[in-house]
C-alpha cells in the first residue's frame, strides 16, 4: 500500500531528519522524495510505502501529527487509494 506524506510549514533545521526518523521507526519505506523552499516555506512531498508499517493506521497518522505539531508543521498522510478514487470519478 502506497501513500503521500506532504509537509509544508517555516522553514527549519531536521525537517527531514524528524520525518525519515518515524518512517523508519514505523517501518515505513520512502519512495521518492521532492522538496523545495517556496519563499522561506518548506514544501516536501514524499511517496512512501505502508505495506510493512509496524502500526495501524490511526496510530501512524497520530505519529506524524505530533512530528508536525512540534515542528510548527502541517503533515498529512493520504494513502494512494484516495488519489486513485479522485481519477475514477
């Protein structure tokens, strides 16, 4: 099962860093990674796959909010199936 972990937020030092490090705690392998500075905003998208995740799934998201809420950050995770249904109708 495949997902998008977008974080956008003030630009600040270990973004990267906090959001890899509970990927590989959970289990969670990134894909592909694309990342900018949009006027002193961090922008990063990354592709990631859950199909070895070591935590359901509310559990996860919950991880990730409270990666984001320290960093002053929003991060989301939406799970492929939600793109693909946004093509189908």
């Amino acid at each position: 099962m495949k997902a998008v972990i977008t974080v956008i937020g003030r630009d600040t030092v270990g973004v990267i860093a906090r959001i890899s490090g509970v990927c590989s705690e959970l289990g969670i392998n990134i894909e592909d990674v694309t990342q900018s500075i949009m006027q002193q905003m961090f922008c990063m998208i990354m592709l990631v796959d859950l199909s070895r995740c070591s935590v359901p799934q509310e559990e996860m998201r919950r991880r990730f909010a409270e990666v984001g809420e320290a960093m002053r950050m929003q991060v989301n995770v939406t799970r492929q199936e939600v793109f693909d249904a946004m093509h189908r109708v």
